[in-house]
C-alpha cells in the first residue's frame, strides 16, 4: 500500500497541469517525505524478519532483540566504513 501511494504520489510530476499548482520546493519535500517512509518500513521489515529469525532460534526473546539490533547498526556501520573506504580508493571527498 505505502509503494502504491509513493508511486502515484510522484506520478503527479509527469502531469504539468499539477506541476503549476505546487513550487518545485514542495514537489522536492513531498517527494523526500514519501522516500523518508518507504525507507522506513523498509527497515522495519527487515528488523521484524531478523528478530523472527533469532527467535527461531533457541535464544531468549529478549536477546533476540538485541542481537538483531547489533546486527541491523553494524550493517549500518560497515556500509558507512565502505563509503569512506572507496572515497579514499577513489580521491573523492
């Protein structure tokens, strides 16, 4: 449901007709808004599977929840180390 907004959301871009009734800033922020969300539940989901998969488990509830935790900011970690990694591979700042 929330694609299926986003996409219709943004859809309104093509029709220049609708382009006249907003400024481009607020075309700009809805669009950053609408992307904000997906994001959101995007991570969300993949919290929610990890702590089913650590469940699955014979680990306590609450570790599970800790270890998925761990496991989703150093994801986040490691891709944060590889973009100064290659920026540095590659001379950009």
């Amino acid at each position: 449901v929330a694609g299926a907004a986003t996409s219709l959301g943004s859809a309104v871009v093509f029709f220049p007709k609708f382009v006249k009734f907003v400024s481009p800033r607020f075309l700009a922020g809805s669009l950053g808004l609408s992307a904000g969300v997906m994001l959101y539940n995007s991570f969300v989901e993949i919290f929610r599977k990890s702590l089913l998969a650590f469940s699955e488990t014979e680990i306590d509830q609450d570790l599970a929840y800790v270890y998925s935790t761990l496991s989703f900011f150093g994801g986040v970690i490691t891709i944060y180390v590889l973009d100064i990694v290659i920026a540095l591979i590659t001379g950009r700042k």
